[in-house]
C-alpha cells in the first residue's frame, strides 16, 4: 500500500511508502488525498506524516514529466493538507526534496533528524519548485534565502534548516516515536493549525533593484537556463501578490518549464547519469572485489587530484612518485588545494587535515605489495607505461586491479606486458580529477567482468560517474574532442578568429570555447603529442599548423600569458592578440586557404556535428554502450551544457533527419572523409527510428 492512515489514541499517522525514494507518483498523491480526508474525519488531534524506507519523500515522480498530467496535482495535495483543521506535523529523515519539501511546507509544524536534508533542487532538472515552494518558502525564511535555495538547487542540512526556521525540532532517535512525542507535546500546549500561507512578505524586504541585480547575477551563474529567471519570477509574485493569485502564477510558470527543451534535456541526464554506470553483459552473479586501499603511481597534477578524489570518500592511498623532489611537490599541491577548500569554507580544518592524512607518500614500489588497486597517472608514452606496468605485475599482489589513466594510449598493449591481462583496465579522470566527475573505465579484450563491475562500484563510491568505454584512440571522450579541436583550427584558418569561435561555442552554453580550453590546458601539450606521430597520423596539416606555429613562437597559452589570446600578467584577462591573427593569416597563406568570413551559424554547426557524426560511430562500433553514456560524458567531462542534454540528446533534439542532411551538405561542400555521414546515423534516420528505439532494439 503507497499510502496508509493509521490512528494511534489521540494521533493520526499518515505513512507513505513508495521505493525507492517515495516519489510522489500519482497513487501516493491519491493516497494522501484519500488519508486527508479520513483525519479530518476522525477523533484525533494531530496528524503525523513520516515516510518508510530511507528517506522522506525525494520529489514528484520525474518519470511523470512529460506525460500528460493526472489529478489530484501536487498542489490540490498540498492544500488539502494544508487545510486541515488540527496541526499536522511532517516527520524527516533522509532528504526532503522538491516536491517533497513542497509537502512538508504545507504541514504546519516540521521536526527531523539531525541527519536529514532538505532542500528544492527543481532548478537542476530545469524546473521550478511547482507546488507552492515559490510561495511558502520566501514567506518563512524571507526572499533572500529562498531565492539562493531554490536557484542553487542545494540541499541544507537539519541544523541550518532550523537556524533558518525550516524546522522546529529536530531529534537523534526512532523518527517516529520522537515525531509523536512533540505532536502530543503541541496538543498538549494547544497549538493551532499554522499555515505558511497566512504569512506575509515584509514589502520592503527585496525591492525591485535588489531583484535586476539578483536576476543580473543569475544571467552569469546560470547563463543560458530559463529556469532560474522564473523561479525570480515567482518570487517576485509572491512579494505582490495574494497567496492564491501567486500559487496560480507558479503553476503557470512550473508548466512552461515541464514542457521546454531545457528541462527535457536536463531530465535526460538525470536518468542517464543513473544508467551509465550499469553494464548489462555482466551477470548478476558478479561481485566486485573488496577495495580498501589505492596506489597511485606519479604525484603531478592527475595523480595528486586522483589522489585527492579517493582521500575525499575516506579511501587510504599511497602516493607514488619515482623522485623525492616530485613526490614532495606532489603533496604540498595537495595540500595547497585542501588549504584552498579550508579558506572557500568548502571544508573544516579538521576534514582537510583528516583527507590530507590518508595520503601517504612513497618512492618505492614494493610499498604497493598490498594495495587493492593502483592507478597510473605517468607520463603519456607507451614505452614508460609499459615499464610501469610490468613492475606492477612483480610487486602487486594477486588480486590486485592494475588500472592505468592514460587518455590516448591502447590499453590492450598496456595490459600485454603483465602477466595478468584480465586485472588490467583503463581508469580515465578528467582534470582537475578531485573536481570532475566523470570517470572513463576503459574495458580492455581481456579486462574481467569482475574487474569492470569494481571499477563501476569504485567510480560511484567516490562520487564520479563512471561511463563504460572500448579500446580505441581517445576512447569516447577524446576521440570526439579530436574532430571538434579540428573545426575550431579549420575555421581559424578559413577566417574566424579565435574570439569568435569561443563566443559562438560560449553562447551556445559551452564552458569554455575551444581555444580558450587549449590555453588553459596549454599548447605545448598537444604539440609534443603531434611530435610522437607521423605526418599521415596527424591528419590534415591546416588542423594543426596554427596551434603548432604558436607553440613555436613560445606561446604556450595561459602559463605563458600567450596562446591563442595575450593574458594580463596581473588580472589574466584576456584579449585578441594582433600577432596571433597574423600567424593565422600567414598559415593560410601557406597552405593556399582563401579566407572568407564565416558566419556563427557556420562555426555552430560545425563543431557540434563533428562531435555527433563521431558519437554516431562510435556507438555503432559499441565504444559506448548507449547514446546517453556519450551524453554524460560531454556533460560532465567537456563543459557541454547539461541543459542541452549532451551531443547525441542535442541531435535527437534537433531531428536525426536535418542532422544528417546538414552532415551529407558538409561531406559534399568538402570531400573530407571525416564528414561522411557515419553509418548508424544514415541507418535511423532510413528506417525512421530515434536513438531511443536503437538502444530499445539493441538492448
Ligand atoms: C519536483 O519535485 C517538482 C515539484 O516541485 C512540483 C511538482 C508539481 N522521481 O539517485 P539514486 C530514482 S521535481 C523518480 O540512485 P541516491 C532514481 O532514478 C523532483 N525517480 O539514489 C533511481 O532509480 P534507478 C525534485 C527517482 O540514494 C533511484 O530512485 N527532486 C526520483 O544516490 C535511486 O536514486 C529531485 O530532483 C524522483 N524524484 O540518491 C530529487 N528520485 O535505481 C532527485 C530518484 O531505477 N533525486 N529516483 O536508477 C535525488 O536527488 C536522489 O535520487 C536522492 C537519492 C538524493 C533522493
């Protein structure tokens, strides 16, 4: 039963249970309505809500979005709660989110445990707090605080939510029994019914400046989403106008946001996140192995932040490095980064030096005799991974997972120079790799079941979403950044200019632009990787010559406070570089490119169907496991907007059928074999599927 009403003497208990999160599908909505009805009715005095199973309820059902909407709606629940004539109090534990929370609004009283969280992360799935949450929580906490918590989306814990006012006791203990002790407690006291809709808004708490600048600074921090812009909106509804009239607006507001391409796109993700890390050939008998310890072999800048990620989830590592001077450097930038965080108020004192204490430093292999798990973050060349790997094989016991980071490299050869293939698998981070969450594990021919559903279980653990990728050059993530790179140097070449480019990629919702990106990085990176390649390896020459030509002129990017723009030594602003548009106009020259001027659109399309004709391939050659895994991927390693929904979601977005004919139009103005339309792509849009029905057909 969802939803179930129980009189206990002078109590009545409203008790949901819906797993896993007791999401309020439309039965618990109709249960709920149907447990109002019957405490209105019965002799009690004070009615309970708690929730079974690990949390209060986590929201409205997001698989309902989308579809058409069916009665009781959340509000209607939450005015009948609302209405009710004797205190009703919401009981928390877990997290009271979205809807959830909404709900727990329209109790009059709320009490939790020290350990629960609350909080209204609608905006994360392009949404705004639909049920009232605009109206009710800038009514209690005052505007200020509302609008943070529901254009951050961030969950508050028990403590803050009861400095704030969001609660009025919490408890350690059985929820429950404490929930019915402070509602006897609230009888007893005759405590009334307290309607959050009864308060008002002091007018003078935000005036119409203080909401530009607030709007001001969400154009910034959420550049491109609608979502935030509403939720101000509303609140500025709430402020003028009656609590009915504002509810009214919100839901005109929420149902916007239900249907726009943002919030699709977000919801995507949300599933898509909770997907990748599900590998459907591993059979369900497969344990992962026991990982209590981690190695970590180079202490630069990977290998510290890699460190950094498992020191964070409590995991022991020890920090290999084949110098005393890198190791040391190693962890005094691990210390510099934990001191940063201390000085953010992102962690206490006592958590940085509680992390920082887990890492412990080595220069010696044989101190990796016992560690569950090692990771290789050296230098990207096959011949010193190779080295590395085989000492591995000697000093790691049986058992152990022999994982390697490289981004480029085969990790089939890497796994051939041990003795035991099948405990070797790729481990890819993305820098900064205490900060980026994906986590590419590389699964190689020999690399077990067992060892790919430790590497998923690990990945999860320490709070990364891990993706699933075959064996091929860049895997997925860097194997489709390689035809985007190519675009930005080709339209340089043919006449944009680099500040164009990021501004076109910017405004579409990118992080960065993609020259931008390669200054960050620095220029001299993918230079001495051309170095290593021969001339038919590195592909068209006008892909690379400008990039190349700087790198000579020591224009590193950033580090160098010159790559493709000039950087201020003081401020590192950047600015357009005269001398970079030269070199790009003598590269062309070189290489016979008449330039031209190219319009956005041109650029737009350019470097997004590069990154989806090659996401088409490579889950055609099962690279990927599924187009969404492509999409979690760009999303969270790449800076693709998450509002868009990722490469492949963009696509299906913009129809299979205009994708490709703007692909065919590419391959037939240039004759790039690059462009040609990749086989899958070509193959649904003849038979009129969407990405959707292909991973139906192929599980
Ligand atoms: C909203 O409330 C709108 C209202 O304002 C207005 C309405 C009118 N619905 O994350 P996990 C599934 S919008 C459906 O792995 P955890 C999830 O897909 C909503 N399903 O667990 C997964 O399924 P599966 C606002 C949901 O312990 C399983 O539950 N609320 C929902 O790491 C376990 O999830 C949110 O945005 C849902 N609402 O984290 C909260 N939530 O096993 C979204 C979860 O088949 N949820 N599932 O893959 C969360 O943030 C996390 O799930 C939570 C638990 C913190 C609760």
């Amino acid at each position: 039963m969802l939803v179930s009403f129980q009189q206990l003497d002078d109590l009545g208990v409203i008790r949901i249970d819906n797993p896993p999160v007791n999401a309020l599908s439309q039965g618990v909505r109709e249960g709920i309505c149907d447990a109002v009805k019957l405490a209105q009715g019965d002799g009690t005095k004070a009615i309970v809500v708690v929730c079974e199973g690990r949390t209060f309820i986590a929201g409205a059902d997001i698989n309902e979005f989308g579809k058409p909407m069916q009665e009781p709606t959340l509000p209607q629940v939450n005015t009948a709660l609302e209405s009710l004539t004797k205190p009703v109090i919401a009981a928390i534990h877990g997290t009271a989110l979205g809807g959830g929370f909404e709900l727990a609004l329209s109790c009059h009283y709320r009490c939790a445990l020290t350990s629960a969280s609350v909080g209204l992360p609608e905006v994360t799935l392009g949404l705004l707090p639909g049920a009232g949450g605009t109206q009710r929580l800038p009514r209690l906490i005052g505007v200020k605080a509302a609008l943070d918590m529901m254009t951050t989306g961030k969950k508050i814990n028990a403590t803050e939510a009861l400095d704030l006012g969001v609660l009025d006791r919490v408890f350690d203990g059985d929820l429950t029994r404490c929930a019915m002790e402070y509602a006897r407690e609230l009888i007893t006291e005759g405590a009334r019914p307290r309607q959050i809709r009864d308060l008002s808004i002091p007018n003078d708490s935000f005036d119409k400046d203080s909401f530009e600048s607030y709007r001001g600074q969400l154009n910034k921090r959420k550049r491109g989403q609608e979502a935030p812009q509403k939720i101000v909106s509303c609140v500025e509804a709430a402020m003028g106008m009656p609590f009915k009239e504002g509810l009214a607006f919100e839901r005109s507001r929420f149902m916007e946001c239900v249907k726009s391409e943002q919030s699709a796109a977000l919801r995507h993700i949300f599933f898509a996140e909770r997907q990748a890390p599900r590998v459907p050939g591993i059979d369900k008998s497969v344990t992962p192995r026991v990982v209590q310890r981690i190695g970590i072999i180079g202490a630069g800048t990977m290998g510290g932040g890699i460190a950094m990620s498992f020191a964070n989830a409590g995991i022991p590592v020890t920090l290999l490095d084949s110098s005393e001077e890198g190791l040391e450097k190693g962890i005094a930038l691990i210390g510099k980064n934990y001191g940063v965080s201390v000085s953010k108020g992102k962690l206490s004192e006592h958590q940085a030096m509680e992390r920082e204490a887990l890492i412990t430093g080595a220069v010696d292999y044989g101190k990796l005799a016992d560690v569950d798990l090692v990771i290789e973050a050296v230098f990207e060349s096959m011949d010193v991974k190779r080295q590395v790997f085989s000492r591995l094989d000697e000093v790691c016991k049986q058992g152990a997972i022999l994982a390697t980071n490289t981004s480029y490299l085969d990790v089939n050869e890497i796994a051939a120079s041990t003795s035991r293939p099948q405990d070797v698998v790729g481990l890819h981070f993305f820098s900064p790799a205490n900060v980026m969450r994906l986590l590419e594990v590389v699964k190689a021919e020999s690399t077990s079941d067992e060892v790919v559903a430790t590497a998923m279980a690990l990945g999860k653990r320490i709070g990364k979403v891990p993706v699933l990728a075959g064996v091929c050059y860049g895997f997925i993530g860097n194997r489709m950044l390689r035809q985007y790179a190519r675009e930005a140097q080709l339209c340089m070449i043919e006449g944009a200019e680099p500040a164009q480019i990021d501004s076109v990629l910017m405004n579409f919702g990118m992080a960065m632009g993609p020259l931008s990106v390669g200054d960050l990085a620095g220029l001299d990176i993918g230079y001495k990787a051309r170095q290593a390649l021969t001339e038919k390896q590195k592909g068209d020459p006008r892909s690379y010559c400008i990039a190349d030509a700087l790198v000579e002129l020591g224009r590193l990017g950033q580090k160098a406070e010159a790559g493709y723009y000039k950087y201020d030594p003081e401020t590192r602003a950047r600015s357009t570089d005269p001398v970079v548009l030269d070199v790009i106009r003598e590269q062309a020259r070189k290489y016979g490119v008449q330039r031209r001027a190219l319009s956005d659109e041109e650029i737009l399309n350019r470097h997004l169907l590069a990154l989806i004709n090659e996401g088409f391939r490579i889950l055609d050659e099962g690279i990927a496991q599924r187009a969404g895994d492509i999409d979690v991927v760009y999303v969270h390693g790449y800076g693709f907007p998450a509002y868009r929904g990722g490469p492949m979601f963009y696509a299906g977005q913009r129809g299979l059928v205009n994708v490709l004919k703007e692909i065919e139009r590419l391959y037939e103005d240039t004759g790039e074999p690059y462009w040609a339309p990749a086989t899958l792509l070509k193959k649904l849009v003849a038979e009129d599927l969407t990405l959707n029905d292909w991973i139906g057909v192929n599980g």
